[in-house]
C-alpha cells in the first residue's frame, strides 16, 4: 500500500515567560524527507516534530534550522553556544566529539532499488553480501553512516561502492542513467521521493535480502558542552513520551514489495 505522509509546518507553543527568556536551543536538521525538510519555508517532517516535542515536554525553548550533515559535524569540534541535531545514527567517531540522547526512531530496514528491467539477474543472489561480491556498481549517498553491519559489508565489495550522490533523490537520478547498478536506501525516504517524482512500479524495483539487518536507531546528537543538567531533561521527556504512548521507538512493519 503507498505510504502516506502528512507534511508538518509548526505553529511556534509559547513557553511561559520565566522560560522564553532563555535562548532558544539551535535544533540543526538536514533535507531529508519525510524525516526533517523545509517546505513552504517551514521547518516540516515527523521526526523534527517528534523531536520539538521531546525537547517543549523537556522545558527547552528550541530554534529549527537547516544546515547541511558537514556544517554540522564541523559545529562538534567547534567550543560554541551547545546545540542539538535530530535523527542522526551512533558511531564511534561521533560519540567522541558528541553527546547522544536515548534513541527516538528506529528506521525500517533498508532496501536495495534496483531497476526493473535488470530485476531478472538482481533477484538471483541470496544475500545483499553475495551481491556485492558480484561486478555490480551499488550506490550510497556521500557522507552518511548506514550502520555498522550495513556500513562493513559495503567496505567489502568487489567493486568501489559510488558515493557520488549528495542525496537519495540524485542517487536515483544516477541508478535510472545506468551509472550504478543499485541504490541502497533509506525505505521511508525513498517511498515518499518516489510517490512525489511520480515514478511508475516498471522502472524501479526494491530488493530485500535476509542479511540486510534491523532498521538503525536515530537520536538526538547535540555538542559535547550541552549542560548535563540538560540532558537529563531531555532523557527523561523521551522516557515520559514514550510510556505515554505518544511515539514509539520501534520500526513499523516493511510493508514493501521484497524479494
């Protein structure tokens, strides 16, 4: 069934006076929708409006702003004003110059888009790992983690692994050209680029594989110097919301079309 996604623009809740005097907390977001985007020049997504809620529930006054993945890794080893980022996966690189919230997503699996006139030879392979082993060219988005388990079986590949595309809709773009043989993606994301470039089902397909693991887990990576006593605050408002049943961490169901 298509997914359906209902695109957020948000109506700025007053905080009592005592709190609006304190500066807004920057909440950085990169274009990646339907997680966190702009449109109509508002800050829009599910997973920026489930993170305003967690940090208004944790009594911080927050300021969304768009800003591209480097800029935000280079604000991390900068001693600045502290500031949050939404929906960014754990490694060890980023844990060292970064404090990391408890997780508030957990993506669905990722899938393999190849095209579908070249489905016939995909499907075949038993494994995502047995694939890459193959003289196909697999294409990611440059600069993004895809987990640990994700991000090692692409280091082993037979073939350089493309890393050309700045994002998921160029990666497309470079897979429908015959400049790689394979994206892989980000379900949620992909299904909604889909559906909006209004794509028909006979020219990509998506490919499941029983190694390609468990959906990762997003959180909140804000910069090393935020005050322990905010964290806390945000810790506990994620605890709060989700035994209230508000949001659940849990990745939904993979409803897609899988081999």
């Amino acid at each position: 069934m298509p997914w359906r996604y209902l695109l957020l623009t948000f109506c700025w809740l007053w905080l009592p006076t005592s709190q609006a005097q304190e500066p807004a907390l920057p909440l950085y977001y990169i274009d990646k929708a339907p997680y966190y985007f702009t449109h109509a020049q508002q800050p829009s997504g599910f997973l920026l409006a489930r993170a305003m809620l967690i940090l208004q529930t944790a009594g911080i006054s927050s300021q969304p702003r768009e800003r591209p993945a480097p800029r935000i890794l280079h604000e991390l080893n900068r001693d600045g004003a502290p500031f949050c980022s939404v929906g960014w996966l754990k490694t060890a690189e980023r844990e060292a110059i970064a404090w990391f919230s408890s997780p508030i997503h957990q993506d669905a699996p990722m899938w393999l888009l190849v095209r579908q006139q070249d489905a016939g030879e995909m499907v075949n392979f038993k494994s995502l790992h047995s694939l890459l082993q193959a003289p196909y060219r697999v294409g990611v988005v440059s600069g993004f983690s895809y987990g640990a388990e994700l991000d090692r079986l692409l280091e082993q590949a037979r073939l350089e692994v493309d890393r050309q595309a700045k994002n998921v809709e160029i990666a497309i773009e470079r897979l429908l050209a015959r400049r790689v043989d394979a994206v892989l993606a980000d379900r949620v994301e992909t299904t909604y680029l889909l559906n909006k470039q209004g794509l028909s089902s006979d020219k990509l397909l998506a490919v499941r594989f029983a190694d390609i693991p468990p959906g990762s887990l997003r959180y909140l990576m804000c910069s090393a110097n935020l005050p322990v006593s905010t964290q806390r605050a945000i810790d506990a408002a994620i605890a709060q919301l989700t035994a209230q049943h508000l949001f659940s961490v849990s990745a939904q169901p993979d409803a897609a079309p899988v081999h």
